[in-house]
C-alpha cells in the first residue's frame, strides 16, 4: 500500500489536481506517465502477485498453529526482500544488472516461502 501511495497515487493525484490530467485518462491497459511511474505501476503489481502465494502460506502455518522464530525470521527476511525489490525498482533505471539485484531479491522471497512451505508439510506429516 505504502508504494501504492506514495508513488501511484502522488503522481496521478498531482496531475489531476493540477489539471494536467483527468481522473478518467488512468487506463491500465494503456501505457502512461514517465519511465519512473511505468516503473513504479510494475513494482506495485509485482507486490500483489506475490501476496496470494505468501497468504497462502501464512494461512497454512495459522491452520498448522506452527509459530517458530525460524518462521519469524523468514517471514522478516521475505519483508526486507520484498523492500529492497521495490526500492531497486523505483530507484535506479533498469539495467541488466540492477534487473540481476532486483532478481535476486525476488530469489530470495520465493526460496523463504518455500522453506515456509517445507516447514509446514513436515509438520503436517507429523
């Protein structure tokens, strides 16, 4: 939500505000805006795709009752990669290797999750 807002969100408001734009010309199937805000519209959609694969696992781990500090700490590792992801997207226009780091950090999201779901499918086997 936080980049929702502060990015999305400031620059149309801005320019509806300003009158450089309508509330109306924000399509999502057109491209619009600065290469910074097409970059900030793809961080955020890269937020929500990930969120139905993470709330699954959190509702695995509440249904399994399973509440470890490891678990903690791969749910606050996941937390600051999926930060870092975005600050790397909004930040530094997209190269091969800043694309690398961004990967990277999407790397390691996904391998936390699925130690995540590791985790819970020994516990449910036991």
């Amino acid at each position: 939500l936080l980049t929702l807002f502060t990015t999305i969100g400031v620059y149309r408001w801005t320019r509806i505000l300003t009158g450089r734009a309508s509330i109306a010309e924000w399509r999502a199937d057109e491209v619009q805006g600065s290469e910074w805000y097409r970059r900030a519209v793809r961080a955020h959609m890269n937020c929500v795709e990930n969120l139905p694969a993470y709330t699954a696992t959190v509702v695995v781990l509440l249904a399994l009752r399973l509440d470890t500090a490891v678990l903690d700490a791969l749910a606050i590792t996941i937390l600051v990669a999926r930060i870092c992801q975005t600050s790397v997207h909004l930040s530094f226009e997209q190269t091969n290797p800043v694309a690398a780091i961004r990967f990277a950090f999407f790397f390691v999201q996904a391998a936390c999750m699925i130690a995540m779901g590791v985790i819970a499918a020994v516990a449910a086997g036991s």
